[in-house]
C-alpha cells in the first residue's frame, strides 16, 4: 500500500472518529442540558398557605361484595356539578380525555358526560370562559384529532395542548437520541402503528411512537371554577372509569394560586389567558384547615417534611398507584424503625387498559420495604379486578393535628421531581376534625375490609418472580429507562 493511500485511510478514519466524538459530545451535552434546564417561571408551584372552614373529602371504589362487583364513583359527578354551577369561568387541567377501550369490555361514557355537560354550560351561559388544558397523549401526540377536544372547539371552548418539549426530559438516555434526530419531523401523517392505550383508538404514526417514548406528560387533573378548584387523581377517560381515586374540593382565596399555577401551564403552549384572578377575592379567611397548593418538585419537598417530622406513635396511611422514589422510601422506612406505624395501601401494578403488567415497582419495592423495616411496615394490596387503584394520597395522623397531601402525583421519580406536571393539596387538619376523621375511616375501611373485599394480603403477590423484578427495576433505575 503506497503512502498516497495510507494518507488518505488515516484521514478519513480521523474524519469519521471527529463527527462521533462530536455527536457523541453534542449528545450527552443534550442529555445534560434537558435533565437539569430551567423549568418554566410558575411550574414547580408552592402557593401561599391559606386557612379555610371546610374541605370536601372524595373517593371513588370498586370492589366485590357478596358475589358481585360494586362500584361507589361519586368524583366525576361532582366535577359535572360545578361545571353546571360555574357562573363566570372554568379551567379544566385533564390528562387523559377520550373514550377509546378494548371491544371486549365496557366502561361508563365518563369522557363524554363530561363534554355533554361542558357543551351545555356554553349553550346556556355563551359568555362564560371554559379553558382546557391537556396533554397531547389524546391525539396521539398528534397522529389523529380529538373528537371529543374538537367538539369542545366547535362550542367555544379554548383547547391548550401543554408543550411537553419545555418540560425536562426523565429518560436522558432515549430523549437525547429523540431531540437529536427525530423531533425536527414532526408527528403528523398516516398512523399504522397499534395505539398502545387501545387497538380501538387510531393507530399512532411511527414519530408519534418514538415521541411517547420520551414518557412525559401533563399529569394533572384540576377542575376550577369561580365557586370551587377540585384537585384529583383521577382521569375523564372511560377506560379508567372503574378506578379506585381521590379528590379535595376546596374554595376561597386558594383558587387565584391554583389559576396563577394552571397560567404557567398555559403559556408553555403559547399567547394563552387564563380568566381573570381578580375574580377570585384575593383576602385570606379563618378556619380549621390549613391548605396549600403544590405542583411537581414542591409536592416532593412537603411529603418527605411530613414524614419526616413523625414521632413514636404517629400513624402514616399511604395509598398509592405507584412507590418508587428513593426520596420518599428511605424516609419512610426510618419513620417505621423510629416506631411510626406505618401502613401501605399499594395497587398491585397488574394491570393497565386490558393490559398484563409486570408488577413493577410496587412489588419489589413492596419487599424491600418489609425487609429493609424488618416487618414494621405493613403492606396490603388492593384487590383489583380490570380496574386500579389509581389513588395518590398520603394522610400523616399525629396526637393533635393530621397533614394530608393528595392529587395526581404517584410517589415516583418522574411524579415528584419537576419532568411530569402534577397538582397535590396540602391539608393540615386537627386530628378530631370532620376531614382528619373521614380519611381516616376511608382508610381503615379498605385496611380492614368493612362491608366488602377492598384488600388483600401481602402475600398474596409475593412470589420467588419479586427477586427477579428487583433486579429489573434497579436496573431500570439505574438506567433512568421506565414508563413509571
């Protein structure tokens, strides 16, 4: 080989290792950058604390009773109620919107009750101002429309898609390689991929795919009105119909922070106005309750604070969809080793739309609780049947006063730092209060099975496959590659 042709390997191989230590460069410099970037001016929201007299405590169960299924749902049509009684505005901050399901089930038409009424409200008050805001997961990330956002569109209603690019990214891993090479493509076009919620749904676009890969998403579920802000875990999606939830209805001057909050959302889409804050009187009031308003990363902060101020002989109750954050488990098994008694209500992660799940992470994390507390926590699973228990709320029970924190935040990683947005009410109660009192019978209703078949045992879903999805979920972890 003369030295013509060897001069001309060697620089083409020094060429070709140039550009991938460059891309390789540009692209940690991308994971970097989208892990850890400015977040939004009003996301990761703490509102002032404000006191008020009363605070409406909601649940919804399914459960089998006597040989048949039963089913006690009350938050929805609570949330069809102040819709009907809004008088000058509403907000509405909803994750999943649509009414798609496998053919071989049925659900109520809760997605479609809740634009009827919507519809209703514009035809009987046209001047009233109705915003909704979502998450683009109901368009496929943008392989089909909405008929039921359409619709809304169609009477009026302003419908915000939430940026999700301006959130940071919780699998640096893949979004790196996503915000390099596909992004710029957009999302639209034929879809001929299966919907991953339900094969009745329109199929995705193959740059819709990979854009729900990135796994993010506007999770909350807020509904505000003039009179009242409902803040809940629970989604207007019938294919969740059945699930087990919770929500807080409050009123007063809180509703200007959660409106402020929800503004934040609205302008990461763009020149969106929220109705006016004026409208809600802005002067604290007095009363029992001590709320406070919390999205995202503040969420985090307030639950480790409450578990962590726990003394011997305090009380935590949690009942969770999902528990895998180590800011919130670490801290939690301290409080059992320090003599809280300390009891978990966990779904068992069976199941999602029709779908086998692996039990991940609540059962190997259900384990490495017990171990780590040796047996001082205890841990009981929801009985599920096709339905969740989608709650998200912990209650802390001390001598005198009880703190509550509920909403759409599940007690993960990409629920409790600022990637998901999320919305929690934070309640202080006097332990012999009406709310402090009906928390506490919601849970030693389903601890204790009263009146039906809420809970199992621990061991019903303990099995030699638990070492297995331990060693897949620390690597998942590790890997920061999960759907949870």
């Amino acid at each position: 080989m003369n030295k013509l042709k060897k001069s001309h390997i060697k620089r083409k191989k020094t060429i070709i290792w140039t550009v991938v230590s460059a891309l390789l460069l540009i692209y940690i410099g991308t994971m970097i950058y989208h892990t850890y970037k400015p977040i939004p001016k009003d996301i990761n929201y703490e509102s002032e604390v404000y006191r008020v007299d009363d605070i409406k405590f909601y649940y919804d169960l399914t459960y089998p009773k006597d040989g048949e299924v039963m089913h006690e749902h009350v938050i929805f049509d609570r949330i069809n109620e102040m819709i009907t009684d809004a008088d000058d505005y509403i907000v509405l901050d909803l994750f999943l919107f649509n009414g798609y399901y496998e053919p071989n089930t049925s659900f109520p038409p809760i997605s479609k009750n809740l634009a009827d009424t919507i519809i209703k409200k514009k035809k009987d008050n046209p001047d009233i101002e109705v915003v909704f805001i979502t998450d683009r997961v109901n368009t496929g990330y943008g392989s089909y429309p909405s008929k039921l956002l359409d619709e809304l569109k169609g009477h009026g209603v302003e419908v915000v898609y939430t940026n999700l690019n301006k959130l940071r990214d919780p699998t640096p891993l893949y979004s790196g390689f996503w915000r390099m090479f596909v992004q710029w493509f957009g999302t639209e076009g034929d879809g001929w991929i299966r919907n991953p919620f339900a094969s009745t749904a329109p199929d995705f676009t193959a740059r819709s795919y990979l854009k729900l890969l990135n796994v993010k998403a506007n999770h909350r579920k807020v509904v505000v009105t003039d009179n009242s802000a409902l803040i809940t875990s629970g989604n207007p999606h019938d294919a969740s119909a059945y699930h087990g939830n919770i929500a807080f209805e409050v009123k007063g001057p809180i509703i200007k922070e959660i409106l402020k909050s929800e503004q934040a959302v609205a302008n990461m889409a763009g020149d969106v106005k929220l109705p006016d804050f004026k409208k809600t009187n802005s002067s604290k009031s007095t009363g029992p309750y001590e709320i406070q308003f919390l999205t995202e990363g503040k969420i985090q902060e307030h639950v480790v604070a409450a578990i962590e101020q726990t003394e011997q002989g305090d009380e935590i109750w949690l009942g969770m969809f999902y528990i895998a954050d180590r800011s919130v488990i670490t801290p939690l098994i301290d409080a059992a080793n320090r003599g809280v008694d300390v009891k978990l209500v966990l779904d068992p992660n069976e199941n999602a739309f029709g779908n086998q799940k692996t039990g991940l992470p609540n059962r190997p994390v259900a384990m490495e609780m017990i171990e780590d507390s040796k047996g001082k926590i205890e841990i009981r699973w929801y009985n599920t049947t096709q339905e969740q228990y989608h709650t998200k709320m912990m209650f802390v029970k001390g001598k005198d006063n009880a703190t509550i924190i509920g909403g759409s935040a599940n007690f993960t990683k990409r629920n409790l730092e600022p990637f998901n947005l999320e919305a929690d009410l934070r309640m202080k109660a006097p332990t012999d209060s009406k709310l402090a009192i009906e928390v506490d019978q919601y849970f030693d209703r389903i601890w204790n099975n009263k009146d039906g078949k809420y809970t199992v045992d621990y061991e019903k879903h303990e099995s030699k496959l638990t070492y297995l999805q331990r060693g897949v979920y620390a690597i998942q972890k590790f890997l920061r590659l999960t759907t949870y």
